[in-house]
C-alpha cells in the first residue's frame, strides 16, 4: 500500500507537473505528499560535509534567509490551493545539496515514490536529469518517476517496459508489479534489439515467457523492436505501443538495465513525452 509520496520542487511548470500527478496518485490510494524545496547556497565553499550550510558570510546568510522567506511563501500558496484540498500535502524547505537533500528525505520519511519533474534540456535538468537525478536513483530505495508534461493518471493504461530479460530481477519485478496494480494498467514488455546487441526472436521471446512465467504477470504482451539505438527504440516502440508510461530498470552492470549509470535512461527522460518510471536494481 502506497503511504507516502515525495515531489521536489523548483516551481516551474514542470515541478507543479509532477505534483499534479503526485496529487492524482495520492488521492487514489489515500497517501501522503511531501513537496520538499531545496535552497542550493550560492558559495559551494558555504557547504560542510553533510552538505549543509555552513558559511560566516553576512551577506550570504541574508541572501539566504530572503530566498527561504520567498519559498515558504509559494510553499504556503501551493498547500492552499482548492487542487490539493482533498490530500495530506505537507512541505520542507531545506539548505544544502539537492541530491543529498532528496535522497536523505527520502531516506528519513520512508517514502514509497518520488515524482520529479523534468525540462529534458535547461533548467530543472540539472537538479533532476543530470548528474544529480543518476545519484538520488542510485541511493533511492523507491521508484522515481520522472513527469514533464500534465499527466491524466486515468489515461496511463499501458505501460511499456524495456529489459534485456536476461535475469529474474525479483525486486524489480515485484516494483513492477505494484506499478502496474497501482494504474491497472496493461504491461508491454519489450526488448529492443539493436546492432550491437542484436539477439533473436526465438531467444528474447523465451526469457520474456520465463520472465512472465516466474513473476505471475497478468494482462501483458511481448514485442521485440528493433532501432538503431536503445533509447531510441524505447521511446518509439512506447509511441507505436500506445503507451502512456516507459519503465526501465537501471542496473550499473550490463545490458539495456544499463541505464542510469550511462547515458540512455537520462536520454529517454529527456526526449520522451511521456513519464518515466525507473527503479534501481541494488
């Protein structure tokens, strides 16, 4: 049972985005969501070891009590808004290093979910999509989803998830599992078949079968596709699918679970429209 749900904020079109959608999931299945704000100080010198403000700079200090003054303001005016009267939204404005920050909340509130909300090219990206995005998921004991346009939760109805098949990936699974469950959605499980790592038909179909035989799925179809690249073929096996949601497994190790720890998983979030959900097999 989903409890709790953390969306970080910027406040751009992208971050109310997400929260939007945090608000639909949580109303549903009766979860709390924590909006947390975290204030980057402007002196990277300003940081101890915990990534906590630690500077002697007036001028600094001031600046810094004027950004937090301005956040609490817009926090207040996001809580009292008629759109999330029917949740527990609750907020935290915290100094210190956004990916820290986020993966220490996540940590200490025990969160089943963080939405994140995306540009895929400027802004938010660098808090979220870049370096920092790849180090919350790496830490992340939940899913992540990252959101850049308005999402109807109703509409997600198929969700397209890309693997190589090649291990059980128990926890996944069950991760998976939970996320179809959570929007009864359709699974379309997929292998993209590439140049450099091409397989057969016969083959990739047979650990599909395995893969669904030893998890008990339920409403799911297999597909190969084949592209060119990985994260290409993701994105537009997604489009031709109908699917509302991409999920991928990110592993450091090997195959399309290869995700976050190089450059495909961040080039799925930054080019596909539609959300992104992505788990970390630790």
């Amino acid at each position: 049972m989903m409890k709790s749900i953390l969306v970080p904020t910027d406040f751009s079109e992208q971050a109310n985005n997400a929260l939007d959608f945090a608000a639909q999931i949580a109303e549903k299945n009766n979860a709390d969501v924590l909006l947390l704000h975290v204030l980057e100080h402007p002196s990277e010198s300003a940081f101890n070891t915990m990534g906590i403000v630690a500077s002697d700079d007036p001028m600094e200090n001031i600046y810094m009590v004027k950004m937090m003054e301005a956040a609490k303001i817009k926090m207040e005016e996001i809580v009292a808004d008629d759109t999330y009267k029917n949740i527990k939204l609750e907020y935290n404005i915290i100094i210190g290093r956004a990916f820290e920050q986020i993966t220490r909340t996540l940590s200490a509130k025990e969160c089943d979910l963080v939405i994140m909300g995306t540009t895929g090219s400027s802004g938010f990206e660098e808090m979220l999509v870049g370096s920092n995005t790849e180090r919350v998921v790496r830490r992340a004991t939940c899913p992540v989803i990252s959101v850049k346009n308005k999402v109807n939760a109703d509409a997600i109805k198929n969700i397209a998830f890309a693997s190589d098949f090649a291990e059980s990936y128990d926890v996944l699974a069950a991760e998976l599992k939970k996320l179809q469950e959570l929007f009864d959605a359709r699974l379309s499980l997929v292998r993209i078949n590439t140049p450099n790592s091409f397989t057969t038909t016969r083959h990739d179909l047979a650990l599909m079968k395995k893969f669904a035989s030893t998890h008990q799925l339920e409403n799911y179809t297999m597909d190969i596709y084949n592209d060119t690249l990985e994260d290409h073929g993701i994105i537009y096996f997604a489009e031709d699918a109908g699917a509302a949601m991409i999920a991928l497994g990110t592993n450091k190790r090997k195959g399309i679970v290869n995700l976050l720890s190089g450059s495909i998983a961040e080039d799925v979030v930054n080019h596909s429209a539609r959300p992104v959900w992505t788990f970390e097999l630790k």
